[in-house]
C-alpha cells in the first residue's frame, strides 16, 4: 500500500501558502463537531483546567484557554510585529508612495465595517464590540487567495498581504487602547523599562535572540498583570529585534522564518479548534437577526469590501499611490471581499469585547458565517474576473 502514496505530497503541502488556510478550515470543522458531540462538554473542561504556578509572588496559573489565548496568540502578534516591521524598513510599506495604497484601503476597511456596527448596535448591549468586525484573518485571506493561482495578479497578493499587515497593526492599536481595563501603572512601568533595555541592545548592535526574548517573556508577564492584553507584549518584542538593510539574513528575518511554520500550522490551528467551539441551539439563526449579528455581517461581508473599495480609489485619484500591475477594479472589490473574513482575528477581539457566554456565542456564530459569505463571493468574484481577463487577452 506504501507504494500508493507520494511522501512528497506532505513536504509540498508544508510549503504551499494555501496549507495555512485549509489547516484553519479543518481545525474549524473539527471544533464545531466536537461542540455538537457527545465531547462538547468534557472538551469544555479540559479548556477551562488550569495550568501553571502560583505563589505570594508569582501568579501564572490559568485556565488553558487563557494560556492559548494570552500566551501562543503573544508568538502570533510577535510574528506579526516582525512582519510589520520589516515591511515598514525594506518592504511593501518602505515608502509613501508604496505604502499609501494598502494604508488608505486598510483604514476604510476598518472604519466603515466598524462604523456600521456601531450605527447598528447603538445604545444596546453589545455596542462595545464594534471593533469585531474590523479585523481580517491574514491566514484564510491569503490562503483562500492562493487557491486561485496564477489566474490572479502578484500584485494582487501583495497588496492584500501589506492590507493585512496594516490591518493587523490597527487591530493591536485598538486592542491595546479599548479592550484592555484596570490599568496597573506599576507593572506597566516595568514592561516600558525592559522595553527600552532592549532598544538599547538593539543600538548597541547586541545580534543574539536571546538578549532579546528572554526579556520579551518578563514583558510579558507584567503587561499580562498591567491590564493591557498580553498580546501586544509579542508586538513590542518584535520591534527591538535587529535586522539589516541589506539582502544578508538578519536576526529579524531568522526569527521570522524560524515562527512561521508553528504559527501557521500549529498556533492558529490551535487558536480556532478552542475557540471556534460552537454548540448549535435553537435560536442562533435568530440571533443573526439581532444587532450584534446585524452589525458583524453587514460590518464584515459589506463593510469592508465597500470601504476598501472606496478608500484605494480614493487613493489613486488623489494620485498618491495607483494600483499594482495587472490589478483592476472589480480585483479590488474581490479581494475587499476576501478581507471580509474575520475568522480568528474577529473571534479573537469578540473574546475581548464581552464577558458574556451568550454574545460570544452569538458573535462566533455571526464571525463564522460571515467569514464564510465573505470567503465564497470574494473566491467566485476574483475566479469571475481573472478568467475574463485571461479570455480578453
């Protein structure tokens, strides 16, 4: 039978850009039948077992649901930090002129999906969740991109790519202002000053990661204990971490390369099999009707292509940026589309925005099936567009 199977199929799979988005999607199918099973609950236990130490002096024992989403999302930010930043010294956002495209199309794309749900929600309940809809699941956007190929534009996929970094950026912005409470001036001064220690290795041109992520886990640990979510401690740390102007590999890029594969097949896996956990009541088609629901589809599947749409030609017509090659119009209405999968990103801050069972619940629900209409209509558009383009040529 082993002479059936080409070993070589795994490897390649690894290396594709898709493998990341299908791992979520197959993480997200197994998490929903794990709710809706006979598992549902003692899976609901084991996520709530805590883990750790815990003395007069040190606190870290915690529920593994926290620790997934406090401690292995920190690694995701911090991938994300390094990826920002490389991109802003040498990359898709290295200049104005490079940059302004995808930071118009990013800002629209988070301030209109976030300004439709606040309009929807005000003055209710779950108006504090209006930054759910903002965000973009870099993983499923690009991978779900990726599936199209060669039918799509390069500079299709690198826009969407410096869109999403951009769009990251604004997520741990908004987090670290709105979604974090009782703020600790304490722990949050020691976080700062280990923080500038590390700048200071940095401009002495200390080049081993250690000096720098040994440290990064004690920022960490106070952020956790500041009441600013410990996230952006991973943002933070990636900021200080040496690279080079030049093509030679840096420390950066190392670290970089070094985090992708576990965050995309490990971490972000992991993050939506614990979290995606949706047990399907009576009723939750309902709550699609209701303004939470309203107000993350319309902010997700209309929101952000609409305002992605309108900022990017804002951009070109004010001439401070134009579109990249190859990429026309409705590309850009396809791939507007495509960022309207919130996923682990809009579940993430949906985490962060009630304390409530039932909205989280109903939010998840809401993110998953408008990740979904997002998803399909972006794939079928850009699928609709590319290929008659292809028979015009």
């Amino acid at each position: 039978m082993a002479k059936f199977i080409n070993l070589k199929v795994f490897p390649d799979f690894f290396k594709s850009a898709s493998a990341g988005g299908i791992l979520l999607i197959i993480s997200l199918v197994i998490s929903l039948l794990i709710a809706n099973s006979p598992w549902g609950e003692p899976f609901e236990n084991f996520l709530n077992m805590e883990l750790g130490y815990e003395s007069a002096q040190l606190h870290l024992r915690y529920p593994l649901l926290l620790w997934v989403n406090d401690g292995l999302m920190a690694i995701f930010f911090l991938l994300v930090g390094l990826e920002i930043k490389r991109e802003m010294l040498e990359g898709e956002l290295s200049s104005f002129r490079q940059a302004a495209l995808p930071l118009f199309a990013a800002i629209g794309g988070m301030v209109v999906p976030a300004g439709i749900y606040a309009l929807v929600n005000s003055g209710t309940d779950t108006a504090s969740g209006w930054g759910i809809p903002m965000a973009t699941d870099i993983a499923f956007a690009i991978g779900l991109l990726s599936l199209l190929g060669s039918r799509v534009p390069v500079g299709l996929k690198i826009f969407l790519t410096a869109l999403a970094i951009v769009d990251d950026l604004g997520a741990i912005v908004v987090i670290a202002i709105f979604y974090s409470a009782g703020l600790q001036v304490t722990y949050l001064l020691y976080a700062g000053g280990i923080f500038l220690l590390l700048l200071l290795f940095n401009r002495l041109g200390v080049k081993s990661l250690v000096f720098y992520l040994v440290p990064g886990l004690f920022i960490w640990y106070f952020i956790h204990h500041s009441g600013v979510h410990a996230t952006v401690a991973g943002v933070l740390t990636a900021l200080t971490i040496p690279t080079t102007p030049d093509a030679k590999e840096s420390p950066l890029e190392n670290l970089e390369h070094s985090l992708t594969k576990p965050v995309n097949f490990l971490i972000m896996p992991i993050f939506a099999l614990v979290n995606t956990n949706i047990r399907f009541e009576a009723g939750m088609l309902e709550g699609l009707q209701s303004p939470l629901g309203i107000g993350i589809i319309l902010g997700l599947c209309l929101g952000k292509p609409v305002g992605i749409f309108v900022s990017s030609w804002i951009a070109v017509k004010l001439k401070v940026s134009t579109l990249p090659a190859g990429v026309n119009w409705p590309m850009v209405l396809g791939m507007g589309l495509l960022a309207g999968i919130g996923f682990t990103m809009s579940i993430f801050i949906a985490l962060l925005s009630f304390t409530e069972p039932q909205y989280q619940t109903g939010a998840k629900f809401s993110i998953l099936v408008a990740s979904v209409l997002s998803g399909v209509l972006g794939y079928f558009m850009l699928r609709s567009v590319s290929r008659k383009k292809t028979l015009a040529l």
